[in-house]
C-alpha cells in the first residue's frame, strides 16, 4: 500500500498491489495503481487514474 501527499506540481504514484492513494493539489496528477482498489484525489489540472482488477476512485477536484 502506498499513500502519497503532493504538494504543487506534476505528480505521478506508480502502485504495484494492494490499496494506493495519491492526494495531489495544483498541476497534473497520475496514478498507475496495480490491482486491489485505487485512489487520486485531485485538484485543480488534469487528474488521470489507470487502476487495474478492483474498485478505483477519481475525484479530480476543480
């Protein structure tokens, strides 16, 4: 499980198994989540999710 707090900026969380989350803030954020479920919670930019087998959750903010 990787959980990821993001602060300004182009973001990207690649996550290999089990529960990934990536909370960004302004810029582009991407997550690459493995199986099990995903997370991105988003601000402002473009937000793009690429999940896998299990439930995968975008909340692109703004």
């Amino acid at each position: 499980m990787i959980i990821s707090l993001a602060l300004g900026g182009n973001d990207t969380l690649r996550g290999l198994g089990g529960n990934d989350t990536l909370r960004g803030d302004s810029g582009n954020d991407n997550l690459f989540g493995g199986a099990d479920n995903d997370s991105l919670l988003g601000g402002t930019g473009s937000d793009r999710i690429f999940g896998e087998v299990g439930d995968d959750f975008l909340n692109g903010g703004k």
